[in-house]
C-alpha cells in the first residue's frame, strides 16, 4: 500500500467502517511508515476535537438559534 492509498483509506475511515482486509493494510502500512501514523493520529485528533466542540455548543444556550431565526432560515431553503 502506498502512502497515497493509505491517507485515502485513513480519510475514508472517518465515514465508513473499513473492511477487515482494508484494516489489515492499514495496520500493516502504519506499523512501518511513521509520516502515516502522524496523519493518522492528527486525523484522530481533529476528531475528538471537533465532536467535543460539537458538545459544547449543543449544551451551549447562547449558540443556539432562535425559533424565528430556525423559521427563516427553513423558508429560505424551501424558496430554493
């Protein structure tokens, strides 16, 4: 597997779960080629960071939109 193939892979893994044949590859490629696993681990990174922000602003009530702010935006997508 090249470098190529396996940033593609590690990306596709964000939305689909990997087959066990891909994983393999994946394990295999990692175990030997350190700029990967950095890719992969900051791909992981990013991750958890963003579903923790995610969290945030769900349990956040100042980020939330008003209803007549939700309505608007909804009448604006059905005009289109």
């Amino acid at each position: 597997m090249s470098c190529k193939q396996a940033s593609r892979l590690a990306s596709q893994a964000l939305d689909r779960p990997l087959t066990r044949r891909e994983r393999f590859a994946m394990w295999l490629h990692l175990s030997i080629c350190d700029p990967c696993s950095q890719f992969v681990a900051q791909l992981r990174l990013l991750r958890t960071a963003l579903q923790q922000q995610l969290r945030r602003e769900e349990q956040d009530e100042s980020v939330k939109l008003s209803d007549s702010a939700r309505d608007t935006i909804r009448e604006k997508l059905h005009q289109h």
